[in-house]
C-alpha cells in the first residue's frame, strides 16, 4: 500500500512538473518586431544628455529587438520639411503641432529612411545577411538563412526552409505566414525628443503672476499684488524637474506576397551567389518603410519622486515618454497592437479561479478601464495559416496593476512591488495559460 501511495505521488509530480513546462512553452509568442531611432538636437542646451539617454533605452521587451546601424538622424540633415530656425518642427511650450505640420514632418522622415535603405537593413536583419554589418568578420559570410524566423516564430527548421518551402503548397503558406506574423511586423519608431525644464516653468509662472498682481494693484492700490507675484516666485524658483516632449513617428516595413515574391526568386541564396547578393544590395525600390501613425505626449503635471542627477533625470524622463507614445501608438494603430501571453490562473486555497495574470502593466498604458481579449492562436488545417480564435474578454482589478515603469522600483511607486497585473474574466470561455491578451479589439479575432 505504501509503495502504491509512493508510485502515485511521483506521477502526479511528473504530471505537474510537465504542465508546469507546457506552460512556460506557452509562454512563447510572436511578437512585433521594432527599430527605434531618435531626431538628435545638436543646438538644445539638453540635445547631448538626450542623445545619450536615448543610448541606453532598451527595446520594450514585448517587442523583438529588431534595431539595424541606423539609430539617429541629425536634425540639421532633415530636409523638405517646413522649418523653425533649425530642422523639424518644434512645439512650443504647452503647445503642440497641427495635423499638418506632423504630416510634413512624417513624410520628411520617411524619405530619409527610405534614402538610407532602411527596409533593406531591416530585411537583410531577417534573413541573416551580414554585409550591411559593422562587425567586419562577419562581412565575409555570404547568404541568407532563415535562422531568426525560425526562433521568433517558433517555426521548425522545415516549416521556413525556403528551398523546399516553393516546392508545396504547405511551404508557401509557411512562408507566408512567417511573412505576415513576423516580417511585415516590423516597425521603425523615431523620436522628436524636446524638453521644457523647470526654469522654463517657472518663468512662464513668473510672467502670468507678475501680470496678474499689478492689475490686482491698479485696481485696488497699494502694493499687494507685488508681494503676492515675489512670494509665488520664490516657489516658482525652487521647483525642480525635466519633462520630455515626444513626437514619435511611427513606420511599418512594407512586406506582402507581391514583395517576398521578388526577393525570394530574385535574390534568396544561401550559397555565395555574388549575382544575386549584389542584385539585392542595388534594389533601390522594392524595400520601402512607410510613415503609420504619430503620437505626441507630454505630461505637465508629472513629477519624479526622489534625487537624481542630471544624467538619471533625462534618461528617465524620456524613457517614460517614450513608452506612454508606445503604448497609445498600440491602441491607434492595429497591426502594432502587442500580443501578450497569460502567465498563470490564479486560484484560492479551494482550487477556484479567482483571476489572470499577466506581465503587463503601467508601461503599457494599462488602467481600470483598459478591455482585453483573450486569443488563441490556431493554425487553419485547409490553409496552413495561422488565425485567431476569440476565448474570452478581461480587465484589470482595481489596485493589482502592476507599475512596470522605468525606475519604479526605486520611487517605490504603487504597484511597483508587483510582478503582474491581475485580471478578472467579464465574458467568454475557459482561460489557460499561454493564451494571449491584446487591448481592444483585434480584427483578426474570429468567433467572437
């Protein structure tokens, strides 16, 4: 009997153990893909510790790292764009840019990206050519492989092997798939980084208070009002702070059938087909990035709680900004909406569901009206493609959003002692672990 109960405690270990490593594979999911640049201000007083912050902003890590040789642009090498004194337009303080003025800029970006084959970069990063590379061993090895797909879309080797892929139906829809998934998600996102520092604030503060408090004395007499405008001053001159305004213009690398057709036939080689490498490396119009979205963001009334330097001001400041673009560009635009995956069920000491997790939170633009879907990714047996099939919708639970941002931790912000944010089911079916949320509505969801 003893023996029995042993044998039977080492099974269900095993089968735990086993569920636990299916969910941890499950874990793995196709993310977009992202290159982030920034427009450098050689003439602003802060464009150096902007330039170098910006350095040391890593990739969102729910997007693939997908950076290439190109990560500023000097303002003054901007052109056709209407201008201030120098290069692109720049907002005001508390003011922000017109539709135009962001349409004018956009498409003067997009020229420079495609000037300097962008899209070619991005592409040769898929497939593995190094000789865009700094690295100048790696200049040598000549062709393409489809290594990268491979472990970004948890394909097997087989699934993506170009050479055999063309000789069946299965392995065209493969590489189409990977094509959709992967490649044509592929973004580049440029940042118009400026700043308006507390002495700027609080000359502007100065000005309205010094205006106010001699009307205030012309009407009643006496000299109230110019001792009101000294002492809201002395205030004035002793906040301390730097906030980041960010225009960042969103583009999306452009791949379809048509595209993958000609690269693939024209110029895939795994070998050292020189013909082919160099007939790529001279196509100056099939590779093209094109401008998506804009977003613009600034925060008045945000305050850092705690001491920093200068360096650790500016780096956090624009860290922050950048990602709360990030998150509103997800919510405008469709195809750079992020797939997250559901971390674990959590239970009660019955064993019932109480709720969702999943590592997402303030980073991503989470709050107590945020909406989620739950999605479940299939693959059409007809068609060999990959769809989406609608599970169930969640939101988060007020006071369990986790505060991911920059440098929380150490402003013991709330929710930065968090490791997820906890989600109840408002509607739909069972949720398991691995499965994918994604903010709002998601078109290529069927079933819901």
């Amino acid at each position: 009997m003893r023996t029995r109960i042993i044998l039977l405690f080492v099974l269900l270990c095993t089968v735990v153990a086993l569920q636990a490593q299916n969910a941890e594979d499950a874990l793995d999911y196709r993310r977009n893909a992202i290159a982030t640049m920034m427009v450098y201000h050689s003439e602003d007083e802060f464009g150096r510790e902007i330039y170098d912050a910006f350095k040391e902003i890593p990739v969102p890590d729910k997007y693939d790292d997908h950076n290439v040789d190109i990560r500023f642009v000097a303002n003054d090498n901007i052109t056709g764009v209407q201008r201030n004194s120098n290069g692109l337009i720049k907002a005001k303080y508390g003011k922000v840019l017109t539709a135009a003025e962001v349409r004018k800029n956009a498409e003067a970006l997009e020229d420079y990206l495609n000037s300097m084959d962008c899209a070619k970069l991005m592409v040769a990063k898929w497939f593995g050519l190094p000789v865009f590379e700094t690295d100048s061993a790696r200049k040598n090895e000549i062709g393409f492989n489809t290594t990268l797909i491979q472990q970004r879309g948890q394909y097997n080797a087989t699934d993506v092997d170009v050479n055999v892929a063309l000789q069946s139906a299965r392995g065209v829809a493969m590489l189409s798939d990977a094509g959709e998934e992967l490649i044509g998600n592929t973004f580049m996102l440029i940042n118009d980084m400026t700043y308006v520092t507390a002495e700027e604030q609080a000359a502007v503060a100065k000005a309205i208070v010094g205006v106010l408090g001699a009307m205030f004395d012309a009407f009643v007499g006496g000299d109230s009002g110019k001792q009101l405008s000294e002492i809201t001053n002395t205030i004035a001159d002793s906040y301390t702070g730097f906030k980041v305004k960010t225009h960042s213009y969103l583009y999306q690398l452009q791949w379809n059938d048509s595209i993958a057709a000609v690269f693939y036939n024209n110029y895939y080689t795994e070998t050292a087909d020189t013909a082919k490498i160099l007939a790529f490396i001279q196509d100056s119009t099939t590779f093209r990035m094109k401008y998506v979205a804009h977003e613009y963001e600034y925060d008045g009334k945000s305050a850092l709680v705690g001491t920093y330097t200068r360096e650790e001001l500016v780096r956090m400041s624009c860290t922050r900004s950048m990602d709360k673009n990030i998150a509103a560009l997800q919510l405008k635009y469709e195809d750079f909406k992020v797939k997250t995956p559901i971390y674990s069920i959590l239970t009660d000491d019955r064993g019932r569901t109480t709720g969702y997790a999943a590592k997402i939170g303030l980073k991503e633009g989470i709050s107590e009206k945020s909406k989620f879907q739950v999605i479940q990714r299939v693959e059409n047996p007809q068609t060999h493609r990959t769809t989406y099939r609608y599970v169930a919708t969640l939101k988060p639970v007020k006071g369990q959003i986790w505060d991911n941002r920059y440098n929380a931790v150490t402003e013991q912000a709330e929710g930065s002692d968090l490791t997820y944010t906890t989600f109840k089911k408002v509607s739909g079916g069972e949720v398991l672990p691995g499965m994918l949320i994604i903010e709002g509505k998601y078109r290529k969801v069927q079933g819901e």
